[in-house]
C-alpha cells in the first residue's frame, strides 16, 4: 500500500500536478510535511482544532490510490489474489487456481474512517464471531464464522480514525495488534491477518498530548505527526469560503456579494480566534466562516425578495443575521447569563470596523460629515430599498465618490445600497456619526 501511494504522488510530482488540489492555505507548511510522510511510507496522525481541513486531508489521500484494484470475487477483505490473506479466498484459490474469479474495486471504496468514541468496541474495529455462521453449522474455531471489522474490510486500503485519543485503551491495544502484531483474538480464537493497510488520524493537540489518552505503544506507530492551523490570512479564509459555500440559486434573481462584506464574514471568524472571550481549545472551525456567509445571503434573499428585487446584495443591516449562525459554532466563556449575544454583536462590530478602515480613505470622510452636520439624517434597514439609497446618493454628491470606490464604479442598485449602509455603519463606528437603532431600522445623524 505505501509503496502504491508513494509511485502514485511521484508521478503527480513528476507531471506538475497538485497532490492536494483543493486544500488551501497549507502550500508552505502542512502539504511539504504530508508529502514528505508519504514519501517515507509513514503513517500520519494530524493535531488541530475544528475545523482545520483533517478530515478532507485524510480522504484526499484516495486519490492517491491505483484507481482500480483486483481482488478475489466474493472477498470481505479485498484478498489480493496473488497474496491471498482470508481462509476464503486460500480455500477458493486452492480448489480453483488460475480460474478463480476475481473482482476489480474503485479506489473510493478503498477508505474506511471510524469517529473513536467511548463505546466504539473491538467488534466494531476489528471483527467478532457471527452468530448465523455457527447456526448454519460451523464450529467456532473455524474462522469462516468470523464477520470482519472496519480494520480488516479495509485491508489493501486507508484506514483512518477521527478523534483518536477518544478510544478506549484496550481498543487502543486490540488496533496495535492487528496493525503492528498482525494477529487478532475474536472469542477466544486467535487468527493472523497480515493486513495491508496505511493508518491515518486525526485529533485534538490537547487530548493527543495528554498522559493518559493513548498508549505510548499506538502513539510510536504514526512516522508523522502533522499540526495543521486555521487559514493565515484573510485572504485565504474568503477563498476558502468561495470554494466550499452553496450557493444561493433562484430562478430570476442574481446574488453578488461586495468583496467587502466576503472580507468582514472572514474577519469576523480571525477576531474570534483571538478572542479572550471565546473558547481557543474549542477552535473556531472554518465553517463558522461558510456558515455565516450562507446566512449573509439568506438574510440578503429575504429582504431582497420581500422588497420585490431581483437583485441580492448583501448589506450591513443583514450581519444581525450572523449572530444565530455564530452562536452554534463556537464556545462563548461568559461568567455572565445571556452575555453571549453581547460578545458576538461586539465581534460582528470590530470585524466590520476593521474592514472599513483598510477599505476607506479617510479623507473623504470630511465631505460626507459636512452633508450630515448640515441637517442630514440617513435611515437605514430591512425596510429601507435600493432604490432609496439610490435616491440618496443623487440627493447627496458627498457619498457619490465614497461609493463609487467601494463597488468599483458599479452603480447597481443593490451594490450601491450596500456601499451606502457599509459606508454609514462604518463612520459611525468610527465615533463619527450617532445612530439611532430601533429594532430593524436604524438612522444616522451628526454626533453634534
């Protein structure tokens, strides 16, 4: 198996093809590491938090495989059937030699996984006698009446096991001793299975760290231990979210989303990480960052379509939407009740402030505060149209070139609605205009 994989990414190497095609953010640290694990035949245990990509690491690693494999026809363990390991497939090539008929696999069922949970037990991972077998007549030291686990029906292929300092400890050693040892005991009944397979695993750096989750035995089987991390930059982060987010379809309407609003959903998510208030050995997964994206649209549909427009466009008014998509994805630590919706309103807030001081020159800020120290009060909400911040735009010149610069001279209604509200939000963060918030509707006015 490892030296397939090993001709398999070679050739890749060779042709100039990615290995990992569609992980992100991992060019320069955590893919020279894997590549170099494969290389050396070893097998790769992964430490990160949520939400890090272990899990798609481990199941792109199929790719490497041979795309198809021959085995015995009828074999539970993918029999070579030039090396035959179960009882089954040595009887059937005995009684039939070069006639034995033999079945050609695809690599994508060359994968087994297993979460590692409390209750996971030997029969699950490695195999236990079937009751059935031994009623049709078998005696119990026959090896036919085994019904195979994870472990073996994944023979000639990559196991993997999410979590692992999760398993118990004599499953940790039941696992090293049909990987290291070879031999197995079902009921009492010792059989050997050379088994073929590459391991692989995920975990927690903290559990995987820990005296005591996992046996010193299992630990020294992984050649490699590889810490991922969360995307570096904010850059990555939104492309990361323009790969993996559904997108939003509807028959006669249009979604676009302002790079600016992509660029506050990716801050918002960096801002938690280094959050004192948000728990960091939870982790703040990746999909917090999909999740809030979708939820931006959705929000975004919902006001569009009640308004009658056929054009989505995100604004700032829908990142209120952002705090139900939050909250089930990461660990406020809050000694306090209902301080929770506090702390990410508070993170939603520094996200689009920051966001707005790197896109914003602030010499135009003094041109639009002059129209709002003259008298004027802009209002802004679900219930506000695009064609009204249109309508404002003409009426106020001042926020005329500020928006044109935030959507790249676009004058859609939607994406000049969305500048506008950005642009409001923004100065008044900034402690430069008051706002006056009354459930959805808001209004902006002069601080003096």
């Amino acid at each position: 198996m490892k030296d397939e994989i090993r001709r398999n990414a070679i050739a890749k190497m060779r042709a100039g093809e990615p290995l990992f095609p569609r992980i992100l953010g991992y060019e320069e640290t955590v893919l020279p590491k894997l590549e170099n694990a494969i290389l050396a035949g070893h097998d790769v245990v992964f430490l990160g938090e949520r939400g890090q990509a272990k899990t798609r690491l481990i199941r792109s690693m199929v790719n490497l495989l041979d795309e198809w494999m021959p085995i015995v026809a009828g074999s539970e363990i993918n029999d070579d059937p030039y090396e035959p390991v179960s009882k089954y497939a040595r009887d059937l090539i005995l009684e039939h030699g070069d006639d034995t008929r033999i079945d050609w696999v695809h690599r994508d069922t060359r994968f087994g996984e297993k979460l590692a949970t409390p209750d996971t037990s030997v029969a699950d991972l490695i195999g236990e006698v079937d009751p059935i077998k031994v009623a049709e007549g078998r005696y119990l030291s026959d090896e036919l009446t085994i019904h195979y686990g994870l472990v073996p029906r994944t023979n000639r292929g990559i196991f993997a096991i999410n979590e692992l300092p999760d398993l118990a400890e004599r499953i940790q050693v039941g696992l090293l001793n049909v990987l290291e040892e070879r031999d197995v005991q079902v009921r009492g009944y010792k059989i050997r299975l050379p088994l073929d397979i590459i391991l692989v695993a995920s975990a927690n750096p903290e559990d995987y760290t820990n005296r005591g989750r996992i046996i010193t035995p299992l630990k020294d089987r992984f050649g490699s231990q590889i810490r991922t991390h969360y995307p570096p930059t904010i850059d990555i982060e939104m492309e990361i979210v323009d790969q993996e987010a559904t997108l939003f379809s509807e028959d006669g309407v249009s979604v676009r989303v302002p790079a600016y609003m992509k660029e506050v959903v990716a801050t918002l998510s960096h801002l938690a990480r280094a959050s004192g208030n948000v728990n960091q050995r939870s982790g703040v997964s990746v999909r917090l960052t999909v999740s809030n994206q979708e939820t931006l649209v959705a929000n975004a549909a919902r006001r569009s379509i009640s308004h009658g427009e056929d054009e989505i466009v995100p604004r700032v008014s829908d990142l209120d939407a952002l705090t139900a998509s939050t909250m089930g994805k990461v660990e406020i630590e809050s000694l306090e009740d209902g301080r929770e919706t506090q702390i990410v309103d508070g993170l939603i807030k520094s996200a689009t402030l920051t966001v707005f001081k790197n896109r914003v020159n602030p010499d135009v800020f003094r041109t639009v505060l002059d129209s709002f120290e003259s008298g004027l009060v802009a209002n802004a909400g679900e219930d506000v149209s695009s064609a009204d911040y249109v309508r404002l735009v003409s009426e106020q010149p001042a926020l005329r070139g500020p928006v044109q610069a935030l959507t790249d001279g676009d004058e859609s209604p939607g994406m000049v609605a969305s500048a506008v509200e950005f642009l409001l939000e923004g100065l008044h963060l900034s402690k430069r205009l008051n706002k006056d918030a009354v459930g959805g509707r808001a209004s902006y006015r002069a601080r003096s």
